[in-house]
C-alpha cells in the first residue's frame, strides 16, 4: 500500500474535472459539487484496517455515494477532524457547524454531506464497523455525534490523528499494522456509548467491557481469567459463567481472537517475509510452536501455508 494524492488545481478544465471526480469518488468514496474558486489536495493511505485521508479543500461539497453504488462507506463509522478552517455536515436534515479543533463521529450507513468554507483542512479515519464490534465497541448512530473537546484524552487523541495523517513518507506494512491496532482501540474514547447503540442489561454491559479489554491486551501472552475478571471488579465465576451463556469459555474466546489477528497478519505480510515468530509474539502466543500448532488446529493449514491459500 502506497500514498494516494489526488489533486484538483483551481481554474481546471472540464476534463481535468471529470478525471478528477473519477479518482477521487475511487480514493474517498463520495462526490463532489465544485464552486467556482474549488481547489482540493487528498491524500489517502491505510494504517492496517483503519483507512487515513488527509484532505486541503477550497470551497467544494462533498456527498456520500448513494448505497448500492459502492460499498466503501456502508460498512464504516468516519472520525473527522477539523485541522483548519470549518465544515458544515448534515445528514437527517440536520446541519450542524463544526470550527477548527472539533472532533466528531458519521455513520456511513446514512447519507451525509461536508460543505467546506473557505480553504479547510480536513482529517478522517474510515474505521470498520467490524473491527468496532470485535472490541465491544458501540458503533452505529443515526445522529453525528460529537465526543467533549475539554476530555484531554479526546485531544490527545484528536492531536495524535493529526500528526500521523500528516506522514507524506510511510512506515513499514507491521509497524501501520500497530498503529492502525492501537487506533481502533483508542476509538472508544470517541465513541463511547454516546453513539445511540443500545446495551440492555448490566450482563451484557460487562460482556462488552470485557471484550474489549481481552481486545487491547490480545498479545499480552500472560492474560488469564483471573487478571480479566480483576480489573473489571468481579469474580472470576460469574465471569465465566457469562461467557459460557455465549457458548464458549473466556480463554476459548481470547485464542480465537488472537487467532484471528494472526491470520490477518500472515495473509497481509507473508509476502514482506514477517516471521511467523514474530506474529506468534504479536498475538499473544508463548512460543511459535504452540502457534503453529493452534493455527493449524483452526484453519487447516500452517501458518507458512496460509500466505498463498
């Protein structure tokens, strides 16, 4: 995976213009109505499986695509953040004005659209629902939804976006593979339950946070019952028996995810030779051994052999 750049200089000629709404409805997945003084720079690139777009736009309306006609944004939430200048979103019928330094979360599944004034900087992760919902995560909303900018881990957060959005030179595919990780488990701090997802009952509440800390310590090979039931503040039975009314043991569900993980990792990077040491580490698995093993077990094949199936 490279930088994409699209750019779309100001005065541009009518082809100039078509060849410039084919690429970027390609790059970002939505159209775009152009003002007179329209100018716009994007660049996009993947850090794992959260999508980065750094976007310098000038007067320029942007829409999401109709569904049906692509599947880029249905199946994503959207974190936007306002490095310079201000945008207007609606979607619902509701507009809603967002200045410089705000943070705030779209639903892809709704129509939605950004009118940018004047010259604006925009950044935006393309997060997967999926990945939300294997952390535990709330996700999905009708409404934009906006986290409290006076939280210092919201700016943390909203600071760090930026400064990795910025990166015109890519690291290595493990190290965006981290960092895309380590992204998706910090959305929480965004999303919260202020998404409108609804959560019944205190047992699946637990569920939920437990989920999504087995998620953020996936390859802390040392995480065990006891120490999940620990910091949640309750017993390592009830714990247990939650998990089992979900048909699988808690250490069942920790190997499957890291498993998971792990298939990921040797489809995505077998070809840039990252050791199957290396992934087993990664993952949580105390030798490569024991991986291989489990692998195997799981899927059918060795972990070598899953680089071409």
């Amino acid at each position: 995976m490279t930088l994409a750049i699209v750019e779309y200089p100001a005065n541009s000629s009518s082809t100039q213009q078509e060849t410039w709404r084919y690429e970027f409805e390609k790059q970002c997945g939505m159209t775009a109505d152009l003002g007179e003084n329209s100018s716009s720079w994007t660049k996009t690139w993947y850090a794992g499986q959260v999508g980065v777009l750094d976007a310098r736009v000038t007067d320029q309306t942007w829409a999401s695509l109709l569904q049906g006609k692509s599947a880029v944004s249905e199946d994503y939430v959207f974190v936007k953040v306002i490095a310079r200048g201000s945008v207007l979103i609606s979607q619902h019928g509701e507009e809603r004005m967002f200045p410089v330094g705000s943070v705030l979360t779209v639903d892809g599944a709704w129509p939605f659209r950004d009118l940018f004034f004047g010259s604006t900087r925009l950044i935006a992760l393309k997060v997967p629902k999926q990945a939300l919902k294997a952390r535990g995560y709330a996700y999905g909303s009708r409404r934009i939804t906006a986290p409290e900018l006076s939280s210092p881990d919201v700016t943390l957060l909203r600071d760090l976006v930026i400064c990795f959005a910025a990166q015109m030179e890519l690291p290595s595919p493990p190290f965006r593979e981290k960092v895309g990780e380590q992204t998706l488990d910090m959305m929480e701090t965004l999303l919260g339950d202020s998404t409108g997802s609804v959560v019944s009952g205190r047992s699946d509440m637990i569920i939920l946070r437990a989920k999504t800390m087995i998620a953020r310590r996936l390859g802390d090979s040392r995480l065990n019952l006891g120490q999940i039931a620990a910091e949640l503040r309750i017993s390592a039975n009830y714990l247990a028996k939650l998990f089992r009314m979900e048909g699988k043991t808690v250490m069942r569900y920790v190997l499957e995810k890291r498993l998971e993980r792990a298939h990921s990792l040797v489809k995505q990077f077998g070809q840039h030779r990252m050791q199957i040491q290396e992934i087993a580490f990664i993952c949580g698995f105390e030798s490569p051994s024991h991986f291989s093993r489990m692998f195997k077990q799981h899927f059918g094949v060795s972990p070598r052999d899953a680089v071409g199936a």
